[in-house]
C-alpha cells in the first residue's frame, strides 16, 4: 500500500525483473518518456525523477518491472543466492523479495516462499505468476513451525526473514506521524513493538536451525532499535553456536547499524530522509563462505 502514498522528495525506484527484460532494455523503452539513470549499487535498480508515476505503464502490468524502493531491492542481493541452491523465503507475501531472489538465481534451484496467513497467498501467488518465475513453491504456513529437520528442507541453504514489524521506516508510517492526532509519538505501542519483536527474535532463531544452511539474511522496514539491532544482538550467540558470524554487505554503504554492540557497523540501515524508507539489513553468514567473503 506504500504507493498510495506518494512521497515526492525522493527519487522513485524500479527493479528490472530480469527474468523477462534485461536491464538495458527497460533502460530504452523508459527514456522514450522519463529521463532515467541506473542505480549505482544494484544493477537491476533504475532511478526516476521523484513523484513518476509508472502504476499503469506497460511494463509494471507485464512484469518486467517491478515498482520497487531501493532499500526493499537491497534484501535479496544482501542474500545473493547461487544459481542452484535450495532457498526459503520464510515470510514472503507479497513476494517481491521471493521474485527478485528468482532472478538473481537465474530460474536454476528451488526457492520455497513460506507464508502464514492464507488470506495473503492469492497476492503471493499473483507476484510470482507476474514475474514469470517457475521454481518457487509456495507453502501456507507458519514459519515457526516448519520442522527443519525435515528431509524436504535438508538442501535449505539460504533464508531470507523479513517477517512483520511495525513499518515505521515507510514512507505511509512517515506520513502518518505527521497527522496531529499522532503527534509526539503517541503512536509508538510498546507493547505491540514487544510483541513484534518476541516473534522476529523467535524467527531468526529458527532460521539457524536449518541443516544445510549457509547464509541468512534479516530485514525489516522498520527504524527501531528494538526490531533491529536488539533482535540481531540478542540472537549473536546462538548464530555463534551454529558457526554464523555477521558479515558486510554492500561494504561502501555509509549508512550502518547504530553503534550499540561491537560488529553492529556490519549492519545495513536506510534513512528514510535519503532513501526514501527506513530499513533494516543483517546478514549472517557460515565462517567458512569463502564465496561470500571473497566479495
Ligand atoms: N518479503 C515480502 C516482500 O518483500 O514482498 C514482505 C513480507 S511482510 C514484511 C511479512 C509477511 O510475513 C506477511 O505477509 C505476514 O503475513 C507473514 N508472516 C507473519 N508471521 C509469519 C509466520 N509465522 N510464518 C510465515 N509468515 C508469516
């Protein structure tokens, strides 16, 4: 629903679905009409001047591009699954990180998009359809409770979790702030911040679990602390006790995790002044990636 609210400081994004366009291509058929530049961080990101409105162009309706923000497009490149590999997509409606981790894999492995609330696959289902992607199974369930011990999950070697948070890094949530009613932060719920935050402390922690698992990645579209850095924090030694460490991503990104544990400047954030949204980034990693490391 973030496009409904339309924020016209900042630059709007597009991903290119690669999986049915190439890059340079999008490039082409855009200028005809807006003046547009390439993202110098994501190869498949495109920048337009702020307040372009694509909902109805010809190519967001066919799927070879996707009306995506740069911090949301960071999530799956942060993973950066191999072709081939198994990976799980643990809280995926409506599923623009599960399509992106498609064409980062060029259609070769298996990706599982696991989603709690049925109400939510249909949109899921819709994503997936649209992007022309044919290796992801979608699974109705409850990400707690899949038993990751199981052999249908022993290939498993990445997870994405980008479960529920409070939202408060999108641009609607900014907005809402500004109404009078909510003013002077009368809309920060502690208690539903401590709930959301029990739930992506117990995910992440799940997510270790998985036999074959290599990589995982953690992100919010929140700028609290307590959904962030507290939730990576409190799970460091058990992804220690796994043989995960914190790992860099996007290493030339100024903006890092607040200061409050050591390792934390490993941690992405977006500025909702600069990028548009607030987010969040962690990135887990086996000790022995050398793929990974060697980046
Ligand atoms: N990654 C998605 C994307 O980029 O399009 C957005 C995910 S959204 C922030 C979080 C999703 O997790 C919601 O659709 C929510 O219904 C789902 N969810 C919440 N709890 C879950 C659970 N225990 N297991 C699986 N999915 C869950």
């Amino acid at each position: 629903a973030l496009h409904e609210v339309p924020d016209v400081s900042v630059p709007r994004n597009v991903r290119v679905n690669t999986l049915k366009l190439d890059v340079d291509s999008a490039l082409v058929e855009l200028r005809k009409k807006y003046s547009v530049q390439k993202d110098d961080l994501l190869h498949d990101l495109l920048i337009l001047p702020p307040g372009t409105d694509l909902h109805d162009h010809p190519l967001v309706k066919n799927g070879s591009i996707f009306l995506q923000g740069k911090a949301s497009s960071m999530v799956a490149p942060a993973l950066s699954p191999e072709p081939g590999w198994e990976v799980l997509d643990a809280c995926a409606a409506p599923g623009n990180k599960t399509v992106h981790l498609a064409a980062l894999m060029k259609r070769k492995g298996r990706i599982i998009a696991c989603e709690l609330k049925k109400e939510r696959i249909k949109r899921l289902n819709d994503t997936i359809k649209l992007s022309g992607a044919t290796n992801i199974q979608v699974l109705n369930e409850d990400f707690l409770n899949i038993n990751s011990k199981d052999p249908a999950y022993s290939k498993v070697k990445a997870i994405l979790l980008d479960p529920s948070c409070s939202g408060s890094g999108t641009a609607a949530s900014r907005l809402d702030h500004l109404l009078p009613s909510k003013a002077a932060g009368q809309n920060v719920d502690m208690e539903r911040l401590n709930k959301l935050a029990a739930f992506q402390r117990k995910a992440l922690q799940h997510a270790f679990l998985f036999p074959a698992l290599e990589r995982v990645v953690y992100s919010t579209c929140s700028i609290n602390q307590i959904e962030n850095e507290d939730v990576v924090k409190s799970v460091l030694p058990i992804a220690e006790s796994y043989g995960f460490q914190l790992v860099k991503p996007f290493p030339g990104w100024p903006c890092r995790g607040l200061p409050i544990f050591e390792g934390s400047e490993n941690l992405v954030r977006t500025d909702p002044a600069k990028h548009g949204e607030g987010f969040f980034i962690a990135l887990f990693a086996k000790k022995d990636d050398v793929n990974l490391s060697a980046r």
